[in-house]
C-alpha cells in the first residue's frame, strides 16, 4: 500500500492556527477531493474535531487518538500509527491527511508528499510540516503559480517522492 501525505504548507511550513487551516483555497480542495476520494484516510482526533460536517464521504476515516474509549461516526479510530495502517489494508492509498502531530508520526513511512505551498507568511501560525530532508525527496511533478481568486493567495502543488528505498515499514 502506498502512503501519502497531503499537506498545504505555507513558504516556512506553517499549517495551522488555533485548530484550523491558514486558508481555504477552493482549487486546492477540489484537488484533495479529487485525489483522496475511494482511499483510506488517516487525521489526527484534532484535525477531525476540525472538520465542518464530521467524517469526509466516500473515503475510509481513521482517526488517531489515545483515548482508547473514543468513537466517532462514519470514522474507525484507533489509537497507534501501526493500527491505522492496518486499518487500511484493503486499500491501494492511504492519504494522511494531518495534522501536525500526525505528519510528523508518517513522514518517515510514507512514499510521496503531495505538497501545495502558498506563498505567504502567515502571522501567528502554531502548526507546522516537519522539515524534510532533500536528499530523501526530489520533487517530480511542479505546477505552475496559481491565484486564489478569493484571497488573491498565489499557490503552486508540488509531488515529491522517495529518492531511494529508505522508507520505515510498519512490522
Ligand atoms: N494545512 C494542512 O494541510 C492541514 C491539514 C490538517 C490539519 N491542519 C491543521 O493542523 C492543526 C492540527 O494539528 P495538531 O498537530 O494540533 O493535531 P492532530 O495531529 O490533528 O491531532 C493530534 C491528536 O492526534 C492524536 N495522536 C497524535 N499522535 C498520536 C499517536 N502516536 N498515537 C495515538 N494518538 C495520537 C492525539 O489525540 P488525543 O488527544 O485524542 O489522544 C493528539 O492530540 C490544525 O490547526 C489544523 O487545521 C492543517
């Protein structure tokens, strides 16, 4: 199974603050819709407290949380990186889709990055995407710059995979 990350990154890594998104591109998330729909999914409890109308349709939910006692509709929780993957055997994708803590537990087992950078700073950000190293990942697909016509946000994507077979597996 392949593991990917989706992430939108500001130009210093940052993608959160106070529990929710820098911003909401709406060509970005047609593209996660696009990209993510029929896999498995994999968020962090906060990330799915975050969402607006709960568990994300015709995608496989799992949710990361400690709380062993936690259930949560249209979602399989579990409560180890491990479990998640395993939770999404059956499936060809498992996207991680965040947050903070989460990317930080996958990124030494995943295969790509699926990266859209904005390119702002934004003030007071409190999440951020793990530095990655780039010798690890090379970047083989890179869009052209797009607008955000709604923020006027100027943003590109960016596909980055492995450069050689170093990727932990989960026993
Ligand atoms: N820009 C983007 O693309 C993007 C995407 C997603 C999220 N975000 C942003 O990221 C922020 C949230 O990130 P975050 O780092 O604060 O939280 P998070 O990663 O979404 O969730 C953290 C929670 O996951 C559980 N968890 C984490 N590691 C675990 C492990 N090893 N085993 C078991 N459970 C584990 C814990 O849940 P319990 O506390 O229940 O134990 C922990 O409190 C928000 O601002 C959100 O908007 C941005």
């Amino acid at each position: 199974m392949e593991i990917a990350i989706i992430v939108a990154i500001d130009q210093q890594r940052a993608i959160g603050k106070d529990g929710d998104q820098l911003a909401y591109i709406s060509g970005d998330l047609k593209r996660f819709k696009q990209l993510t729909t029929g896999n498995a999914i994999v968020m962090g409890r906060k990330t799915f407290e975050a969402l607006p109308k709960g568990a994300l349709p015709n995608r496989l939910n799992i949710v990361v949380s400690r709380n062993k006692d936690l259930q949560l509709p249209g979602c399989i929780v579990v409560s180890s990186t491990e479990e998640a993957v395993e939770a999404a055997r059956e499936y060809r994708k498992l996207f991680v889709i965040g947050g903070g803590e989460i990317y930080k537990a996958f990124l030494p087992y995943s295969d790509t990055l699926h990266l859209t950078v904005i390119h702002h700073n934004f003030e007071g950000a409190d999440t951020w995407f793990p530095e990655w190293s780039a010798q690890e990942w090379h970047c083989t697909e890179k869009s052209e710059v797009l607008t955000d016509e709604k923020s006027g946000l100027l943003y590109h994507y960016e596909i980055l995979v492995r450069t050689s077979q170093v990727r932990l597996t989960f026993s």
